[in-house]
C-alpha cells in the first residue's frame, strides 16, 4: 500500500480504528522510528500493544497532534 493510500484509508476510517504503526506515520508524516523512540522514552501517541505490535486508535491520534500539534497561520509564526 502506498503512502497516500495509507493516509486515505486513515482518513476515511472511523474514529474508533486500529491502525499499525505505518499508517500513523504516512498520516502524520514522521519516521516508524520515531513512534519506536518514542515507545521507549514516552511522549509519544497512546497505543494498544499487541503480541509484537503496537496499535493506534485514531481518536488517540488526533487528539495527540490537537494537544501537540503548533497552529500557524505563517511560517513567522513557527517556534
């Protein structure tokens, strides 16, 4: 599956959906290795742990990229 692809079916999906680490990183364009530090260290998405896998909800990543996430409305604006 491709990156867009990856991202429409986040979009598309309910807020109640499981989604691997994959598609949470196409949709919010950062590495699979970020989600793996940030696994390690905290700070990072709240996700569901499976077997060998972790699992995102959307609402869970959506309310992180809201509590995390910088509004701008120009690049002067960035810190």
């Amino acid at each position: 599956m491709t990156l867009n692809e990856l991202r429409k079916d986040f979009a598309e999906a309910p807020e109640d959906a499981l989604f691997e680490t994959r598609a949470v990183a196409a949709f919010i364009s950062m590495s699979e290795s970020w989600f793996g530090n940030k696994a390690v260290s905290g700070g990072g998405i709240p996700y569901i742990k499976l077997s060998n896998k972790r699992l995102y909800k959307k609402k869970d990543v959506l309310d992180w990229l809201e509590l995390n996430g910088q509004k701008v409305r120009s690049t002067t604006e960035y810190h």
